[in-house]
C-alpha cells in the first residue's frame, strides 16, 4: 500500500513513476522496499492514466453524499413525528397495584 501512496506522491509532483524514484521516497519514509513489488507497480501504472483514476474515485463520494444527506434527513423528519402516547390516569392493575 506504501508503494501506491508513493506512486501517487510522484505524480502529484510530476515525477517520473520509476523503481528508484519509489524505492527513494518509501526509504525516505521509513518503509521496507520490496524491490519485486516495485518492479510490479511500475509495470501496471506504465499503460495507466492515473488522473483518469484518481477523478473516477473522487466522484463516487461525491455523488454518495447528497444521497446519504437526504437519508439522514429523513431519519430526522421522522424521529420528529413520533409523538409519545398521553399518559392515562388509570390505576395501575397486576403486581404493579400492589405498591
């Protein structure tokens, strides 16, 4: 997971996603390189837009937000309307007349 934050450091600093510029911020960072994942990384992110990536996962917050909004203000309307039963003068009846 360390390895994609870094690869996403590097592009937002419009650096060249390469194995030593990674393994150079996570050692920076104080993580244990992983020379093999690296290698993987670079080669998945070479065929990929990542700002394609990074606008297609801000959107889906987004666009949940208003829906969980107007959820959580329907919650709220009918908390509202519930209205507690008027207590009733009767005499308490069973175990409880007892006292």
């Amino acid at each position: 997971m360390e390895s994609i934050y870094a690869a996403l450091l590097l592009h937002k600093a419009n650096s060249k996603i390469t194995e030593a510029n990674l393994e150079k911020v996570l050692k920076a960072a104080g993580v244990d390189v992983d020379k093999s994942q690296l290698t993987k990384l670079v080669a998945g992110l070479k065929e990929t837009d990542i700002e394609t990536i990074i606008k297609s996962a801000a959107v889906a917050p987004v666009m949940a937000a208003p829906v969980a909004a107007g959820g959580a203000h329907e919650v709220k309307q009918k908390e509202e309307k519930k209205e507690e039963p008027a207590e009733e003068d009767e005499e308490p009846t069973g175990i409880g007349s007892l006292f």
